[in-house]
C-alpha cells in the first residue's frame, strides 16, 4: 500500500513543506472581509481546515486587533505549524488552536460572527459542516467557503496533462451541491458565489517535484503503478508544453452564505 495513503498520514507528512508547495490567494480574503459583520467589538472567527495557518494569517492581517481567531484542524501536525506562524506573526493575539472534526465542531449555539474554509471543505461532509456552520454562527454571521469544483479541477496543469487525475479526485463537491446544502439548512441563506482565476508561472521541476513527493493528497489516491506511470506521462507532456516553466491557471470558487435572524433551528450534532 503506498505509505502516503489516508489524510492523517498525508498532512502529517507534509505539514513542514506545506507553504512551500501551496498557493495563497490574497484577493478572496478580501472579499470575504468586506462581508463580514459590522461589530465596534471584536469578532469571533473559525478558520476551519486552517492547515498551516496560511489563510488565518492573511485574516489576522486584514483585522488588525479586532480579532480572536479559532484555528481548526483535524490534523495535529499542520495545528502545530499554524500555531508557529501565528505566534511568530502575532505575538500576544488571541488565537486558539483546536483539533477538531469539521462534521462536529465544539463551539456553542451562536458563538461566531463567521466561519471560514479555505481548500479543505473536500475533506469535509458537507452537509454536516453546513449544519454546525449555521449552528454556531450569531444572527447575520457569514460562513465563506472557497474551494475548486470538478469542472475547475478538469481545468488545472493537473487536470488537464495528468493521467487519472480528474478520476482519482472524487472527493471535490459540484457547485450545484454546496449551494443546497447552504439552501437546505433554514438558518442559512446564499448571500453570494463568486469565481476566480489566478494565473500561475513557475519551474517544469517544482510541478514534478510536487507530484514525486505526494504533495497533493489525491496521488496518494492511485495504485502505486499507476501513479509511477501517471508521473512518467505527466513529466513528458509538461516537458514538451515548457521551456523549463509552465505558464497555467487556477480557478476557484467563493461561496458566502448568511445566518438569518432567525434563532430557533435544530441541526443533528450527533457523531
């Protein structure tokens, strides 16, 4: 079986390469800034499937000291370096960190002025997420997913030049169901999806380096032969596409929703 198998055993693996191997796209943080509620307190927000915190920090800078910030993960190793960053970027802020399922989160009824996921809702069960989201925002509190679609995934240097990619990676939730998940729950209303594309310029090496280590979770999804023989096509397309670097987009998706003033709902918490 390949070692890399399982997302426990993945992010444990990668955690201290992590910012190195991963994009960071300023812009959608701030738009989900400009939606946030209006408070002269400080705002309560989770960042769930924080990873190594490279999200948080962009928040944490948009906010300045108007913040208390829960960092959520379910993976020990990329909780410890979120909280390396932050301490090291934010001395004395109040940041807290918290293993947690995002299917069962441990915030009270009501607790948060917004919850926030950045590329980590795929691990997620929607649904569920969904729920506890709507349960634990306030009244008018905004819960901003940003994640890739299948048809963007199709659509990326992966999807598109390396074999099996867009049939390994069935994890990745269609447009269509995230927004009825958010229009199922009766506390939640769709505020607003926006789409973005970010191009990309860097080394023919750094993508294959990307591919031989397993930085991304869904090669741990193939056979082992499979992917030995993914990767040697993989190598051959993009060396014949570039002169020692690829020019490629990335496309992504913004979904805010809404917590309506109405306070009695119920949502299933139960593991």
């Amino acid at each position: 079986m390949n070692p890399t198998r399982g997302a426990q055993g993945h992010f444990a693996r990668v955690a201290a390469v992590y910012d190195f191997v991963r994009n960071t796209d300023p812009d959608v943080v701030e738009e989900i800034v400009a939606h946030l509620p209006h408070r002269t307190d400080r705002l309560e927000i989770a960042d769930v499937g924080c990873g190594t915190g490279r999200y948080s920090s962009v928040v944490a800078a948009h906010l300045n000291g108007n913040l208390r910030m829960w960092c959520c993960d379910f993976s020990l190793a990329m909780l410890q370096e979120c909280r390396k960053r932050m301490d090291e970027n934010y001395p004395g802020r109040p940041f807290r960190y918290s293993r947690v399922s995002a299917n069962c989160m441990p915030f009270a009824n009501d607790a948060l002025d917004a919850v926030v996921s950045f590329n980590a809702v795929h691990h997620f069960d929607l649904e569920r997420f969904v729920g506890e989201s709507a349960r634990s925002l306030r009244p008018g509190g905004l819960l901003a997913v940003y994640t890739r679609t299948p048809w963007q995934n199709s659509r990326t240097i992966w999807g598109q030049h390396f074999p099996g990619f867009n049939q390994y990676e069935g994890r990745l939730y269609p447009r269509e169901r995230m927004e009825r998940a958010i229009r199922n729950v009766p506390s939640l209303q769709l505020e607003n999806i926006r789409e973005f594309m970010h191009h990309r310029t860097e080394p023919t090496e750094s993508l294959l380096d990307r591919a031989r280590n397993f930085h991304y979770s869904t090669f741990s999804l193939y056979p082992p032969e499979e992917f030995t023989r993914a990767l040697a096509e993989f190598a051959l397309r993009v060396h014949s596409i570039g002169n020692g670097k690829i020019e490629h987009s990335a496309e992504n998706t913004l979904i805010l929703a809404r917590r309506t003033e109405a306070t009695s709902f119920e949502t299933d918490v139960s593991p």
